[in-house]
C-alpha cells in the first residue's frame, strides 16, 4: 500500500506532466532549469565541502570529511537532456553520499538547447577519468537521461579498453530515443509523472540512429559490472527497465532488478517512505 507522501507525490507529478511539451522552446527550458534551482536545490551540509569545477572537467565535487577516501560516487542526474541540472538534483546525491560514506562528483553535464550530443557524453567521460586517477573505486548512479549516460559511458569504455566502473545503480533507465516500446503507449494514463510515445528529445541529431551511445538497446553489455536497475510499476519508461534486465541476463551480467509496485519515473526525486526504501537499498547494492 502506498504511503500518503507517495499519494501527495503522485498528485504533485502530475501538475509536472502537464507542463510537458513535445515542443518546448529554449527559453522555456532555460526558465524550467531555474525554477527547479530555485525551489528545489539544496545549501551545502556542514559534513562536507565543495569544489565546482568548470574547466573540461564541469560539475560539482563533495568531499565528506570522514569518508572513506578510496571511493567515489559519479553522480548522473536526468531531464531528459534539456531541464535537468547539477543544483537541483543535490538532496538525492547528498543522501546516497551519507550513506555510502563516500566522496561524489555529480557532473554538469552540457544539455540543449545549449549543446547538442556527444556534448554530455564528453563530458561524462572526462569527469570519469578525473575520478579514476584520485580514486581507486568509481561507483555510478543515474536517474533518467542520467542512467543513460550511465551505461553509454560504460559502453564508450569496453569498447577503447578502459578501466569499468565497479558498480553501477540505475533509476528509471530510458534505452531507446524512439520512445516506441510498449509501455510508452500502455502507461501512458497511468505514469503520473512522464507523457509516453512522444517525439524524440531534441538534443540528438539523429535519434533513429543505431548507436549504443545514443539508445543502449543496440549496446553489447558483456563484461558490464554488476549492476542494479530500478524502476515504477507505471512508468512509460517500463518496458527499458524490463529490456535492459534481459540484455543484461543475457550477457552474463550479475544483475538485479527491482520494481517498485504503484510507483513512477524517478519517484526517489520526492521525500517518502518509499524513496528512503529505494535508496537504503541501492547503498547496499554499491557497497
């Protein structure tokens, strides 16, 4: 049964839903990235300090003042590479930090309209090789778009024989830009939070293309790390999860996949009793 948080939650993503536009203009997203700073980010806690970096390497840098200083968390937010943002996403990261008792990077990455990919997939993998030569163990979490650059990043890596992260957590994973799987159009009355089958984002130029590092559906997940997936039982985005849990069994990956009953797209974004589940569980899984 859900708890009444998860009920307000619901309600209040789908006042989100309706803002949602196939066709959201430049200024708008730009408008709806500072809103979401303003009303949703964080201050930064006493038990850790912050860098931000904004040469090649972008993003904001928490290091715990009693962490354990062999680990670091890479921190990929969503938004379907136009809203999201670094500031915006803090709270989530923060707590997965204090209960990983680890450093984290959550990367800035560039989004449209000010950039077009490979943009956030440059800049995904330069914050990783900076994390790799200070820390001994590289952990990810993504949410959304933010997954997916979770696994395109550790695609680009098995395919030039770089060093994989150790593990990796997902939240609501999109493995296909076409939006055409089943449940885009079956759950598209019951996600509360993401309208389904809509047009392609319009940060990638060739959408259609059968690039694993644009839709992780044509990747070849051999020799992946182990990796946790995580989704709602209504979300549009459904049927990525339940594909990518099949490629990765089928690649020999030690998966595990976790369907939360009742719930939608990246729900751990809202304080519940739910979410506190969720990522109690997801610490467990990256230690």
């Amino acid at each position: 049964m859900l708890s009444e948080q998860a009920k307000q939650a619901i309600a209040i993503a789908r006042t989100i839903k309706q803002q949602q536009s196939d066709h959201l203009k430049p200024e708008q997203v730009k408008f709806l990235r500072a809103d979401a700073d303003k009303n949703t980010g964080i201050p930064i806690p006493e038990s850790m300090t912050l860098n931000e970096l904004t040469g090649e390497v972008k993003g904001e840098y928490y290091r715990l003042n009693d962490s354990q200083k062999d680990t670091v968390l890479l921190f990929l937010h969503g938004g379907a590479y136009t809203m999201g943002s670094v500031k915006s996403r803090r709270k989530l990261c923060f707590e997965l930090l204090n209960r990983l008792n680890c450093d984290g990077f959550s990367v800035d990455y560039r989004q449209w309209p000010e950039a077009r990919h490979p943009a956030a997939q440059e800049d995904v993998v330069a914050a990783y090789n900076f994390l790799r030569e200070k820390y001994e163990h590289v952990l990810i979490f993504g949410e959304s778009a933010g997954a997916t650059l979770g696994l395109t990043l550790t695609l680009q890596l098995k395919q030039e024989n770089g060093k994989l992260p150790d593990k990796i957590a997902l939240f609501s994973p999109v493995i296909t830009q076409i939006n055409t799987v089943a449940s885009e159009y079956l759950m598209q009355e019951r996600d509360p939070m993401l309208l389904g089958a809509g047009e392609p984002v319009p940060y990638f130029d060739h959408p259609y293309a059968k690039d694993p590092l644009i839709s992780p559906i044509y990747g070849d997940f051999t020799g992946f790390p182990p990796m946790m997936i995580n989704c709602g039982s209504e979300e549009v985005k459904y049927d990525d999860s339940k594909i990518l849990n099949y490629l990765c069994q089928k690649a020999g990956v030690d998966v595990t996949w976790d369907v939360w009953q009742d719930l939608f797209h990246v729900f751990v974004l809202f304080d519940m009793p739910e979410t506190t589940r969720a990522l109690d569980k997801i610490a467990k899984f990256l230690k």
